[in-house]
C-alpha cells in the first residue's frame, strides 16, 4: 500500500478549481479529484500551523495535548509523566507510527518541525528531509526532492510520504519568472467594496490589518517583491487576492509533476492520494488580510480530497468533520493494524487514545455524514473557541490580540461565507445554543483528559501574558496609530488591555 499525504499549507478550499472556484489556480489537484471523495466541511480543530498539525498528527484535540500556541509552555506537547516508556505517544501512535506499523516506509518532506521546534512532529518517521529555509523555500525545491525520493524508492510496495509546501503561505514568493497569470482575470468573488474596506482601515487594528499588512507596521518585504505591504484600494485588495492564487498555483504546478512521475512509474491509480492543509487565509474576512489569525470559518476551513483505489471517484461528501479524525479514518481503512510492541514500558503500556472519530464510510460509499457540531479553537494570535453548526458559526472572543473584536460574533457561513455582518444580537437563541455547545466539549474534554491535566491551555496562553504573535506589541503599536491619525483606536485599545498596555515584555 503507497499513501501520499500532500500537505498544503495555507490553503483555502474555495480558491481550488475543484471546490467551485473560476480561476484555474489547480488543474492538477481538480485532476485528481476526479477519481477521489472532496469533503465539503473539513476543519482543523485547533488553529494555525502548529496547533493544527499537532491535531493532524496525534488525533488529539490541543485541549488536551496542551499544544494550542506558537510559543511559551504551550507550544509545547504535555509531558506524559511516570506512564512513558522508551517511547512515546508520538513513537508508538501518532499518524506516521501507526503506518509504520501497517508495515510501510515512513518519509516526511517537511521544514515544518524545524520552522516550530516541534520535534515531536518527526516521531514515527523512519526518513525526515529538510530543505533547512524554515517555511521560506519554493514548491519546487520540495518536489524536487519528493521526486528524487520517489525515483530511489520505487521497488518498494509500501510506504506513507508527507510532502509539504508552503508557497500560499506569507511572504508570497512565488519566482518572478512565473509570471503574473491572474493580472487581467477579474476577481470570481467581488464581494470586497470601498464602504467595507474603509470600515476595515478606519475600525479593524491589529497585526495583518488593512493598513499593516504584514504585521503592525506597513514595512516593506524587500526580499519578497509579491508581498503586498497595505490594502489601501481595490486594486491592492486584487493584487493581494491575484498573488494569493499564484502562490496556490505555483503549489499545485510542482505537484502536478509528482503526479506525473506516479503515472510514470504505473503506480498513480494503486497510490492513496490524500490532499489537505493546515489551515485557511483570511483575505480581508472579519478585516483580517494575509493572515490566518482567528478560529473563524475562513482559518479553520481546510480542504480534504481522498483519492482511495476501488472507492467512489468525482463524489462529495458534506458533513462535519476534523482533521483529528484522519487518523483513526486511515486504521479503519487500513484495518489489521499489529499493536505495538515494546518490552520495556513503565507501568502498563498506554493504550491509544483517539479525540477522532474515524469517517471511513464516507470514503468507501462516497456518501454524507459526521458530527453534529465541532469547537475550533485559535490562540496563537487570538484565544477565541468557536462552534461551527448548521449553517452557523459562533466565535466566542477571550483575547482580541488587539483587534477589537466583539466578544461574541456569530455569521451565517452558507449566506455570508465571508463573514461580513456579525448577527449575533439579531440571534440570540443561536448564539446561546453555540455556547451551549461549546460549554459542554470544555466540560466533557476537561474531565475526560488523557493526560490527567486539568488546566485549559487556553486560559493558560492567557495567564503568560496572551497570544504569543501580539505579546510586547502594544505600546509601540498604540504609538504608531497616533502617528498615522487612528488615535482614537489607540486609546481604545490601551482602555481594553491596561494592564498589558503598561508591561513591558
């Protein structure tokens, strides 16, 4: 058995050909899921890069793996006390351990533990390359590699290769020489306007705003020539917009010769083709630009394509799922998995603990089905936790990481995909049903937690000082909008957040 895991980073479901979109950002991915499963309402659970590979690979929400941020104690993997062994979860476990024990060769092709120091990410791995430019390098530097993997590999029957590129990801870097291919398309989706942009500028702060794109000050990215540094008109929101789909296309034009070299070696119709992401980008949603910086539906919406020989092809599949449930999908898919074997294991060995609810006839009947409702979460540069349901999201704020976020936000994701207008005072039953929800996985999740832990991470992010992307950025932030005219969003700022308004980091 081969599996491909294609690893997209930053990569939303609704600029890819195959999800509905115009523009021809990915034939090679559209070609591929032709002859595979598309799930329409996949997420991650715990929002952006780290948090949500953490979940990917372990299974496990960040509630209770701890790893829910981007630096501080969080950051971190919760220690597994006395119980562990010479090896750990992620040695025994985690994704790429489990296909090692299906009996395949396990590879990652992948900066992303380097960029993170999430070492632990490598665990069940028995190969790991790195290109060594910590999220910076090109899609076809990491091809190039996984093709010269492949070429090395090719007698072997069975293995899992992650492959991970990162070119939709901030700074956008695709080589001059591609070109501009979306500089004459107009925008599919014109759903930005003058009105909402000057909203966004005038009342939206924050890293990644409409005036500070690339973090809090407008500084220009010399090294990166594509990366737009300010939203200032609609025709910078199209430049933003036309560089973010280059970036998705340079992706899926390096991996359209990975594809190739599957169909050349008369291995593509035998290979699992499992295509996903990390995350989503907000592209001016909730005023956010170039940023993956909320639990909102834009940030935790991923795509999942599953391409599995002998099950249903050109097929979608609604229903809600996370990416926590991949795992325990592929061993019920895999099925006659041998358990792991070690004599030297303090205590009893720990069983495997799933947060995943495997999804496996979804892909075997190409037919609907999943949870009532998920709980995302973000708190890296927010702490937020939302509940996605029906056609509803509702985002419940805890830490803005000075944005002035409402506390409470709810949109309807079928008819304001973009989350325009908040309806939360319009629908309180729906918001008070979402926090329903929500009060109830915290309370379930607190006290079913595997790692005998009984603090949430969250409020812990909190307790260090708040999101680590916004730590020690307040006063000198709160200083640059009086000097740009916006004084009255500093001094709202500086009211909300005294007591960090006041430290200094």
């Amino acid at each position: 058995m081969r599996i491909l895991y294609v690893d997209i980073d930053t990569i939303r479901p609704d600029h890819l050909g195959c999800y509905g979109y115009t523009r021809n950002t990915s034939p090679n991915i559209d070609k591929v899921a032709q002859e595979a499963v598309r799930f329409n309402d996949y997420y991650c659970s715990d929002a952006p890069c780290l948090p949500s590979r953490a979940a990917l690979a372990t299974g496990r929400f960040g509630i209770h793996t701890g790893c829910v941020g981007h630096g501080g104690i969080n950051a971190e993997m919760r220690p597994e006390g006395k119980e562990r062994g010479m090896a750990d979860f992620n040695g025994r476990y985690n994704l790429p351990a489990v296909m090692r024990r299906a009996g395949m060769k396990t590879a990652s092709i992948s900066s992303f533990a380097d960029r993170h120091a999430a070492w632990w990410f490598n665990g069940g791995f028995d190969e790991t390359y790195n290109i060594g430019k910590r999220g910076l390098e090109l899609g076809d530097e990491v091809i190039d590699l996984a093709l010269d993997w492949l070429q090395r590999k090719e007698s072997i029957k069975d293995w899992f290769l992650h492959v991970h590129v990162w070119d939709p990801h901030i700074p956008y870097r695709t080589p001059e020489e591609f070109g501009k291919p979306f500089e004459n398309s107009p925008l599919p989706d014109p759903w930005m306007n003058e009105e909402l942009l000057a909203q966004h500028r005038n009342s939206k702060p924050g890293a990644h705003s409409a005036c500070e794109v690339n973090g809090y000050t407008p500084a220009e990215d010399i090294a990166h020539p594509r990366q737009i540094t300010e939203i200032k008109d609609l025709s910078d929101f199209k430049t933003m917009i036309d560089e973010y789909d280059t970036g998705v296309l340079f992706a899926d034009y390096n991996l359209g010769k990975m594809f190739d070299l599957l169909r050349e070696q008369k291995i593509y119709d035998e290979t699992i083709i499992i295509i996903s992401g990390d995350h989503g980008e907000c592209l001016g949603e909730k005023g956010a630009y170039c940023e993956h910086g909320e639990a909102d539906y834009i940030t935790t919406h991923i795509p999942l394509i599953i391409k599995w020989p002998g099950c249903p092809q050109n097929v979608e599949s609604n229903g809600l799922h996370y990416n926590v449930d991949l795992l325990p999908t592929l061993i019920d898919m895999i099925g006659n998995i041998p358990p792991f074997k070690c004599n030297r294991v303090v205590g009893k060995p720990n069983p495997a603990v799933y947060d995943g609810e495997s999804f496996a006839p979804c892909i075997k009947e190409g037919k609907n089905g999943g949870r009532e409702f998920l709980v995302v979460s973000q708190c890296a540069h927010v702490c937020q936790r939302a509940v996605r349901f029906d056609n509803w999201i509702y985002i419940r704020t805890y830490h803005d990481g000075y944005h002035l976020s409402e506390a409470d936000e709810l949109f309807d994701v079928e008819k304001d995909p973009h989350e325009i207008t908040n309806v939360a005072s319009l629908y309180k039953d729906v918001c008070w049903h979402g926090a329903w929800y929500l009060e109830h996985w915290v309370a379930d999740n607190m006290l079913s937690n595997i790692y005998n832990y009984h603090e949430d991470p969250l409020w812990s992010v909190i307790a260090e000082g708040g999101p680590f992307h916004c730590r020690g950025y307040l006063q000198n932030y709160c200083t640059h909008l009086e000097e740009t005219g916006r004084g009255n969003l500093a001094k709202e700022l500086s009211e909300k957040h005294p007591e960090e308004f006041r430290v200094s980091y």
